[in-house]
C-alpha cells in the first residue's frame, strides 16, 4: 500500500491507514503485522502499535487500537483528543468549516459519538459536553 510518502507491506493482516493531505500519515496494526517504510526508515508494527511521522523521523508507539477502527463501525472516538484534531474529524466527515473563537486549544475531547447523527444532532451532542458550539450556513462556530 501506498499512502503518500509511507509504503506499507502487508503480510496478511487487519490495519488502518489514515492519509490525509497536510497531515501526518499513521499506519495503525490490528492483527496479524505490517512494514512500515518512510524516509528511508523501515520498522516492523506489532499489533496495537502505530507509525507515523515527526520531523521527517518514523515513530512507533503503541496507541488504542479501538480509536483506530471506530470509523470503521459508525463512531467517532475521542480519547483525551485535543480539540482542533477532534474538529479536524468532524470538519472532513460533515463537509463544514469550523470557525474558532477563543484561545483554549489545551482543550481535550473524550468520548464516542455515532457518525450517522446529523449536524445538530453532533452540535447538541458537543453543547452536552460543554464545547460551546453552533451550526451556521455549513460552518461550525466554536468557542474554545
């Protein structure tokens, strides 16, 4: 597999890659396992461990592989995300602007939220977990 600037060699396995222009690209191992190679650099993934990376260096770290594949069974899933990477999900999902207003980007999101709950559904969902936002002409209006 190809993913931009990362080659993956699969040897029969379930994995996650998400790719994403000016993003990082993370290859995540479920089962089974994957060569990673970028940069020149080429590691071997045990599964629950991820790749990415970090100035032009390949880093592998164990992650939550659940977060991973949440996608993949209908779900955001957000553990101690940081709020704009949190938003940079909903952004690409919902095909809406996010409008920031604010200067707490410390702040962290936790939790699951189903991905087929429609905008005001997910706005309401996020006011709930008391992330001041609202929904105006396809842009989200957060206060952070």
């Amino acid at each position: 597999v190809n993913a931009d600037q990362q080659v993956i060699r699969v040897f029969g396995t379930h994995f996650n890659v998400q790719s994403y222009p000016n993003e990082n690209h993370k290859t995540t191992l479920v089962e089974g396992s994957v060569q990673v190679t970028q940069f020149g650099q080429s590691r071997m993934l045990k599964p629950g461990q991820a790749a990415w990376n970090a100035n032009n260096k390949l880093i592998v770290q164990n992650v939550n592989v659940a977060q991973a594949i949440a996608w993949k069974n209908g779900f955001f899933y957000f553990e101690s995300t940081p709020i704009k990477e949190a938003l940079t999900a909903i952004k690409r999902w919902y095909n809406v602007d996010i409008i920031y207003k604010g200067t707490n980007e410390k702040r962290e999101l936790t939790g699951k939220i189903k991905r087929n709950s429609t905008a005001q559904q997910l706005i309401e969902t996020l006011n709930f977990l008391d992330i001041k936002c609202q929904l105006k002409n396809n842009k989200i209006e957060v206060e952070l």
